[in-house]
C-alpha cells in the first residue's frame, strides 16, 4: 500500500534555543521527520532560515518572521560509520560532539581536533567549524540537501569553496554530509581529544551561556605592534580576536547583562535576564574599541537572525 506522509506540522510562537539563551521566537516553526519535509518546508517558504544547534547564534529580542527549519530538533540525525573505508554519513541534524565520541570509540582520525565544539553535523558544514586544532572542512567530501527551489543538489568537496569559517554553503540547505576519515589508534584518538577539551577548558568560559568566540580571527592588514612598540604580528598574519579585544582593555565590560568574559576576550557571555539587543551592543562596542586602538575590522563570526519586514 501507498503511505502518503501527512502535511508537516507547522508550529506557531516557538522560543528559538540558542546558547546565549536569549533573543525572541521564531513566528511559525517546522521540524523536519525526514530529508523529503525539509523540501516541503522550502516549498511553504523559500526563505526559511535553518536552525543548527544554535550554538553560533543570535536571534533578536523581536524573533523572526520566516519559518524556521529546525534541524536539531528534527529527524534526521542518522549517522553511518564504515570503520573499514573511514567513510561516514550523517545527516544534517546529527549532533558534532556525539558524532566525535563515536568515531574515535570506532578509531577513526579527523574529527578529534573539534572536540568542545557544540553543533549540528550541517551547521558546522556550512560554518566550516574549527579552531587550532582542525576545520571540519579537512575531512568533508560531499555535501547534500536541497536549493532553495526546492530541487536536490549534491556538491563534491572540489565543489564548495572552503576557507577559514566559510563554506559558500549559506544559501543551500544541507541534509547530508559525507565525511572520510582514517583509521588510526583509538587510544591516541581518545587522548588527543582529552587534550584538545582539556586547553579549551582552561582557556575558555565553556559554562557560560555564550556563542564561543563572537569574532572571527582576522587577517592583519600591516604590521601590526603595540603603543610601546612589541610586535603583535606581520601584515597578512591571522591572530586571534580574543587577544586583541584583549589587549583593548575590553575583559569585563558589560552593558546590562551581556559581558565580556574575563576568561577569554572573544566569549561574550549572556548573564541571567540578559536581552539580545545587549549583546548586539557588546558586540558593536568591542568592535569600535578594537578598531580605535589597532585600527583592525573585526568581522563577526557569530550570526544574527532580525526580524526583516517582507
Ligand atoms: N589570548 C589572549 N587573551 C584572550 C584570548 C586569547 O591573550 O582573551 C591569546 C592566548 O593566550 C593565545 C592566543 O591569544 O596565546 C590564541 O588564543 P586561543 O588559543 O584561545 O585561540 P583563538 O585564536 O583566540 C581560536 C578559535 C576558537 C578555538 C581556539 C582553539 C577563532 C575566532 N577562534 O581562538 O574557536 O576554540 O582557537 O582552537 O577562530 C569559536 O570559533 O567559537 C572558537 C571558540
């Protein structure tokens, strides 16, 4: 017999959780029972925004208009491992940190390096997630989903233009990501991630209800050296955000209840009754000191989600 999938459910007023724990609602909200509803839902709106694990996000205090694809709280985070070939598959809502702990259980080498990074499989693909220790783009070889046309695509990893925290992926919704990783001894994978967790601990606020680090690393556009004349670093060498907020002097100013984290200046932390807007302005005054002092555009790493008239 034909089973026809009933229509997807459409939620109406749906808090957005992110882990700044702020910010408004999404106006109407879907979460996809397979990869099929996510073209549905692109055929009901094709503007929807897609909801990771919202761990690099902030939605502001109005919410959004267009209807949310809600991807971790959907069906579809299948996970294939092939431990002989390396090879994984997982599906866009599959959660980064348990996928992690599985391939290096399984003794597989490539994922190890973004321990402690909360996200869905798929926003780290499109975000191209990483750090010190490794970009997810590394090991991605294809990436599946839908265009906003509601048409199937798939793309080879000669095919994304990857580069640091950018995938040219945005405008796509992904359902599938294909990995290849290899195969390597668990024990050295298992103590390369305790490494990996333990120097983000030490260094980063990893408690608090922040996005990570807020600005992406940028490029130095000259020379760069402090008042009294030390090097920071050479024209066309990345450095770290957090260490220039720093060196700002921007460690622990807050406006009402977002802050500047003590621990790590590119965390910006949302404290207890803490509105989005105050983190937005954070944002803008971290920016503006940053570039008073250094004369350096930090970029943001962090996405916002306003509310934009149609
Ligand atoms: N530093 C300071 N003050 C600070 C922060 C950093 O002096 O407030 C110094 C550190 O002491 C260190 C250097 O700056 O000497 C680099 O710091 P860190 O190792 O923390 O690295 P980062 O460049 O600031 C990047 C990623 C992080 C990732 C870490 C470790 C970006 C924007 N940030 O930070 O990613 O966890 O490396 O791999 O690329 C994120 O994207 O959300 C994120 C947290």
């Amino acid at each position: 017999m034909h089973v026809v999938m009933k229509e997807i459910e459409v939620l109406h007023n749906v808090p957005i959780p992110t882990w700044f724990g702020v910010g408004g609602a999404a106006d109407s909200l879907v979460r996809p029972r397979n990869e099929d509803d996510v073209r549905r839902a692109l055929l009901m709106d094709a503007d929807a925004r897609v909801l990771g694990d919202g761990a690099n996000l902030l939605v502001d205090d109005d919410g959004v208009r267009e209807l949310v694809i809600d991807l971790k709280g959907s069906a579809l985070k299948g996970v294939e491992i092939e431990r002989s070939t390396g090879r994984v598959i997982a599906q866009a809502g599959a959660d980064l940190p348990r996928l992690i702990l599985e391939v290096v259980r399984a003794g597989l080498s490539g994922l190890e390096g973004l321990g402690g990074i909360p996200a869905t499989v798929g926003g780290a693909a499109v975000m191209n997630a990483g750090g010190a220790f490794g970009q997810i783009a590394d090991v991605v070889v294809a990436v599946e989903g839908y265009e906003r046309t509601g048409s199937r695509f798939r793309r080879e990893r000669g095919e994304v233009p990857y580069s640091y925290r950018h995938s040219g992926l945005h405008g796509l919704i992904l359902t599938r990501v294909e990995l290849q990783l290899t195969p390597a001894d668990p024990k050295v994978l298992r103590d390369r991630l305790k490494e990996v967790m333990a120097y983000k601990k030490s260094s980063q606020p990893m408690a608090d209800h922040s996005a990570g680090c807020c600005f992406k690393n940028p490029t130095l556009p000259r020379d760069l050296s402090t008042r009294d004349g030390a090097a920071i670093g050479k024209a066309g060498s990345r450095i770290s955000a957090g260490m220039l907020i720093d060196m700002a002097g921007c460690k622990g100013l807050r406006i009402r209840g977002a802050e500047v984290s003590f621990r790590h200046g590119n965390f910006l932390v949302a404290h207890e009754g803490a509105r989005a807007r105050d983190v937005i302005e954070l944002m803008d005054e971290v920016a503006r000191r940053v570039r008073e002092t250094f004369g350096v555009e930090l970029e943001r790493e962090v996405v916002v989600w306003r509310r934009v008239s149609r």
